[in-house]
C-alpha cells in the first residue's frame, strides 16, 4: 500500500472488499464474519491523555466552558476502570497542546494495547482550540501516524473530541435551558 497521507499505517481497505467484509455487528446473528481486529491482549490496555480546556485567554474573546470539568472526571472515570493510564491535563495553550502530543508519541507503546486522546475544548471543523488560540486537528493526529509513532503501529489510535462550537446552542448543566455561545 502506497504511503501516502491517509493510508500510513490504516488497514487496507482493498484487503477487506477482497475478503468481502462489511462493518457491522461479530453476533451470530448477522452472518458477518470480522476476522480483522486488534490484538488487545499486551500488558498494558493503552495511554489515555484528556485535554480539558475551560478557561480562555481574554483576547481569544472565548467563553468559559461551564460543566467540562464534569465531562473530564466522568472520562478519568471510565478510562481508569477500563485499566487506561489516565493523564488529565487543564487549560493548555496551543502550544503546549502540540508539545504534549510530540512528547506522548515519542514515548514507547511497545507494551500498550492502543491510544486514547479526549480533547474537550471549543473548535470548529477541523480545529480545536487551545487557551490562545487554534490548533489543527490534523497537525495533532499526524503525530500518531505510524511513519512517526513507530510503536503504535497496527494498534488504534482513537481521538475523542467534544467542542462548543462558537455561535451554536450548547447543553449547559442539566436542567439549565441551552444558549448560544459568542464571541
């Protein structure tokens, strides 16, 4: 397969219309047959890195985002008991985000199943951003890419992003009513 930018280190797709595999259900009942997966079973589950991004330099003119720090524990929560490292980090710049991302694909996942990074922050299409500004998306998953991150080859690699996006009606805590978020 070509190593082009969106094939390194994907599962060939040619490989599964020859073997004419369909996504859906393993269960007995759909007559689907998945021999593709993960192997999942190495010492460790995986690394999970959650960005909670709350407060926003005053210049971005970017809100506070009210109830994130109840969506980040509730995702330490469930990663841990799903025998996840959970690495919380709060309120990051943009580049401490790119650093963070660097720094963690450069570690060795050699013994670790896969890769979980949540980013909860505001975005856009294609952006997410950090405390002083925008972040590319695809800048931060292309350090994972197995051309750059050599021992998280054939393991997934899963990118969580929850935003506000600006402009848009947002949940507030439950039972408060939704508004929109401006600039």
């Amino acid at each position: 397969m070509a190593n082009t930018e969106n094939s390194v280190d994907a599962k060939s797709i040619k490989t599964l219309e020859t073997k004419n595999l369909l996504h859906g259900s393993k269960s007995m009942d759909s007559g689907i047959s998945l021999d593709i997966s993960y192997k999942m079973d190495y010492p460790q589950m995986g690394l999970c890195i959650i960005i909670n991004n709350k407060n926003f330099d005053k210049n971005t003119g970017m809100a506070c985002r009210s109830g994130t720090d109840v969506d980040a524990a509730n995702l330490r929560e469930t990663f841990t008991n799903l025998k996840y490292e959970v690495r919380n980090k709060n309120d990051l710049t943009r580049e401490e985000i790119l650093e963070l991302m660097h720094s963690v694909s450069k570690e060795d996942h050699s013994k670790r199943s896969s890769f979980i990074c949540v980013l909860l922050s505001h975005g856009e299409e294609g952006i997410i951003f950090g405390t002083n500004g925008p972040v590319d998306l695809k800048k931060l998953t292309s350090f994972f890419r197995g051309d750059y991150c050599r021992s998280l080859i054939g393991k997934p690699k899963l990118f969580i992003i929850q935003v506000t996006i600006l402009g848009e009606i947002r949940r507030m805590d439950p039972g408060l009513s939704s508004h929109f978020v401006q600039r």
